[in-house]
C-alpha cells in the first residue's frame, strides 16, 4: 500500500517529510496539544528534534502490510504545514479502520479545515481502500474534536469510563464509529461537496505517475 495523496479546495494532504520535523517536534511538545491527543505521562521529557526526524523518517514508509498510513496536512495556497493524520489498524479482511487527526496551528483553528481534510480521508477509506467501518476515539473532554466527529455522521458507540489519568482527573473516552451505508446515505456523499471525489482521483493520478 502506498501513501496518500489527496487535494480538497484548501488542503492537500500527503506523505510527511523531513521538512515537518520542526512544527511536529513543537506540536508533540505542547501540553494542550498532549492532553486531548495522547495519553503519555504528562511528566515525560519533551521529544528532541532528533526524536521527532528519527518518528517522521519511520512514517514517510508506508509498512509492507499498509495497517497505519500517516499523512501531513498543508495549505494549498502556501503549502505550510498546519497539522496532520492517520488511517490506523488498516484490516482488510474485516473492512475496517481508524482515524486520528490534529490541526496543529492554532491560527487555523475555527475554518473548518478538520472537517474538510477529514471528509475526503472518509471517502478515501471507503472508495478506494473499501473499508466498511471506520473508527474513532475521543477524550470526552476534547469538546471541539467531539463535534467534528458527530458532525461527520460518527455514532458514538460508547464510552471507556475513566480510561486515563489527565492533570490529576480520570477521564472518558468516546467510541465512534462510522459505516460505508451510513456515509453513502448522509449528507456528505460524493460530490455534494463538489470536491470528494476529485481528491480520490488525484490520489490515483498520483500512484499511476
């Protein structure tokens, strides 16, 4: 499996580069970016540069069996890096995923951009890799990543009941998950958009090349 390549009207999400390491090493540091996306200690040592290379080095190789595929989210109109995501536990015998994404600049925080990269990694996952289901987890307390979960057509599916320890609480986690029949039914069909399958046609333009 190789790694994606897919434009929407603002974004264009594709393989990580070296180039990254520098704003990926920032965001991986930053404590609010750490509690809403990860569950490490919040006592570990910052990652060092060389961490953060040494991490993107190992995700611009797509593994042989294709179950995580990372993905670096940029600006179409001035290619800056402004976040980044993964299809994760990539099954193809079950039909099934799961999805994580941070928009790391907080100056694009608020234009939809989340919505936008995910909609067409949806589509991706459904179209062209032919999941059935695709899944999520959210910390009940990451309101923001929670409505755009929910306003993607995600069912919370359930709740792991104080599943981490965060800034002394023990906090939820929401389970999400999203079906082939659910999306192909829903608002967020091919082309509604005007732009769904546009991306789905230049990731394979891309792989062709």
């Amino acid at each position: 499996m190789e790694g994606i390549c897919l434009r929407t009207p603002r974004l264009v999400l594709k393989p990580h580069t070296l180039d990254n390491a520098e704003k990926i090493n920032a965001w991986d540091n930053d404590p609010d970016m750490r509690y809403y996306s990860d569950d490490d200690p919040e006592d570990r040592p910052p990652d060092s540069i060389e961490d953060t290379r040494h991490r993107l080095e190992c995700m611009s190789h797509v593994p042989a069996d294709g179950h995580i595929i990372h993905y670096a989210i940029h600006r179409r109109d001035s290619q800056d890096l402004i976040g980044f995501g993964m299809i994760a536990c990539v099954d193809p015998h079950h039909r099934r995923c799961k999805l994580g994404i941070v928009i790391g600049d907080r100056s694009q925080w608020g234009r939809g951009l989340g919505k936008e990269a995910l909609t067409t990694v949806i589509e991706y996952c459904f179209s062209a890799l032919g999941m059935n289901r695709i899944g999520a987890e959210v910390y009940a307390s990451n309101a923001r990543s929670v409505r755009l979960f929910e306003g993607l057509g995600f069912r919370r599916e359930g709740v792991i009941r104080q599943v981490v320890l965060k800034r002394g609480r023990f906090e939820d986690e929401y389970v999400y998950g999203l079906l082939a029949e659910e999306w192909r039914a829903g608002h967020m069909l091919v082309g509604t958009q005007g732009w769904g399958m546009s991306g789905i046609e230049h990731y394979v333009a891309e792989r062709a090349g």
